[in-house]
C-alpha cells in the first residue's frame, strides 16, 4: 500500500506502536522508477540530443549572430522560436551569455546580461534545453566569436575548454554502480584538485524531469555534498546531465574565465558513455567560406 505524507502522518496518529515497524517507505521504488531508461527510450535520448546540438551550432553562427549587432536576448528568442517551430518546447527558458577580455562579469544572471551585444574577440556561453515524449535534454556549449584575421581560437580558450573536459573525465570515471553522490562528488573533486585544476561539480538526473529524480552529484552551492539526493546511490540504466565548470586564469585577459559544460550521458551495464557526444571543440563564430581566400 502506498500512502501520501498527509495519510501518512494521520496514520502514525492512529496506528499501534507494535505495527510502525512494518510501514516501509516507498520512495527508493518511486525514485527507481522515475530514473531507470528502457533501451527504447535511449533510441529517443541519442535523437534528442542530437537535435539539441544542431539547434545550438546553427543558434553560434552568421545566420543567427552578426558580431557588433546582435545581443545575448536576441540569440535567446531565436532559440525559443526554432524550438517552436520544430513542433518541440523548452522545459526551461535559455541562456546565453558572454564572457570577454573586457568590461564583463565572470558570470551573470542579472537582468543586464540579456543586453549585451556580442562582438568579436567574446567567448559565448549558452544553457539551453528540449523536450519531447517526456524525455528532456539539458546543454551548455561554448562559442568563440573570431576577431579579424583570426582563423581558430586562441590557443588560451583552446586549452580552458580542455580543462573542462578533464574536469568531465574525472567526474564519470568516478561513477561507481552503488556508491553514492556525495561519494562520487568528493572523489572527483579530490582527483581535480590534485591535478591543479578548479572544478565545480552539480550534475543532476535528467529523463522524465529535467532536475529528475536520483543521485544528485553536487550543486552550485553545495560542494561538500548535498543532504538527500547527494545519498542516493547510482543505479544502472541512468541519465544524468553532466553540469559542471572549471575556473581557468587566460593570461592574455588578465582575469578568470569559467568554462561551463553540460552533455546528456548514460551509465550502464558498460560503464558511462555520452548520449550522443561532448563538445571538445568552440565553435567558431565568423569562420570564411572555404571558397573564398
């Protein structure tokens, strides 16, 4: 029999202490329930996740963004109307911000960031995600917007987002099948210290809820663990969105950018494996034609 906590609490009330001991909760079943995937449903996952990227690499180019005029809002509206448009939805407003040599914070949600104009020289960062039969996507790519002349990235942001991935390398070879979160959260925090890294850790389940259900690995503001769900312990057959950042110091800047990832990836009976891939590249912003010299 499965009660509510109303019911419950008014059963406690009532019931003979010899009996309490025979009431078990029925949160592990629920929680299993929501944060198992069939393998039909990964068919799903690794199409989602797809249609997410593609979304994402046409919003970080020309067609969307014209450097010095377009703004962070503008990049925002357009994502929500492709969305739209593909007869999808969002499960959350998107992102989109900058970080820059100059004037910029290292990272904000304020109310001026939708202002900013983005220009030549911006790393672009964007928190952006869909939802279709239920299943839900959570991403965070990184752009680079090319200065005149520039043909790739400085090599800088080019080693930062390596960074990052390592900090991804860390943390997924941690997953253990039974080990817990916070477990989890620490070992790979400990291994990304060690190695001379800054990481942030706040991955989540992702399935039927885009927060879901699970063995949360850290959050933004909890990184020595997280009371409950940092308990739970991984299970197989599981979805998580990979969230996390590393601070890395650009000499050329002068100052500190985070390097902000999020990837859809799945554990199994093989081990952890991305959805459908990570981003280990920027994408580049203002690249020529390849006809033209």
């Amino acid at each position: 029999m499965v009660l509510v906590k109303t019911d419950y609490d008014g059963l406690l009330k009532v019931l003979p202490k010899k009996y309490l001991n025979r009431l078990v909760s029925s949160e592990p079943i629920a929680v299993s329930w929501i944060e198992k995937r069939s393998s039909s449903e990964m068919l799903i996952y690794s199409q989602l996740v797809k249609i997410t990227h593609k979304i994402i690499k046409e919003a970080f180019s020309t067609k969307v963004i014209t450097p010095g005029v377009t703004s962070t809002d503008d990049v925002v509206w357009w994502l929500r109307q492709k969305v739209s448009s593909l007869g999808l939805s969002t499960w959350f407003h998107p992102t989109i911000d900058v970080q820059r040599k100059e004037n910029s914070d290292l990272y904000s949600f304020d109310s001026k960031a939708k202002y900013d104009i983005i220009y030549p020289g911006d790393l672009i960062h964007c928190d952006f995600g869909i939802t279709y039969l239920r299943l839900n996507t959570d991403c965070q790519q990184l752009s680079y917007v090319l200065l005149p002349g520039e043909s790739e990235a400085p090599d800088e942001l080019k080693n930062a987002l390596s960074q990052g991935n390592r900090v991804q390398d860390l943390l997924t070879h941690s997953f253990e099948k039974g080990k817990s979160g916070n477990y989890i959260l620490k070992k790979a925090l400990d291994l990304g210290f060690k190695e001379g890294l800054r990481p942030q850790i706040y991955t989540h389940p992702l399935g039927l809820f885009g927060h879901s259900a699970g063995t949360t690995i850290g959050m933004w503001d909890s990184q020595d663990g997280v009371p409950g769900s940092g308990e739970h312990f991984l299970d197989l057959n599981t979805v998580y969105a990979i969230e996390l950042n590393a601070k890395v110091y650009l000499k050329s800047w002068g100052k500190d950018v985070r390097i902000m990832l999020e990837e859809a990836g799945f554990f199994g009976e093989n081990g952890f494996r991305y959805v459908n891939g990570r981003q280990k590249k920027l994408i580049l912003i203002g690249q020529k034609e390849k006809n033209i010299e």
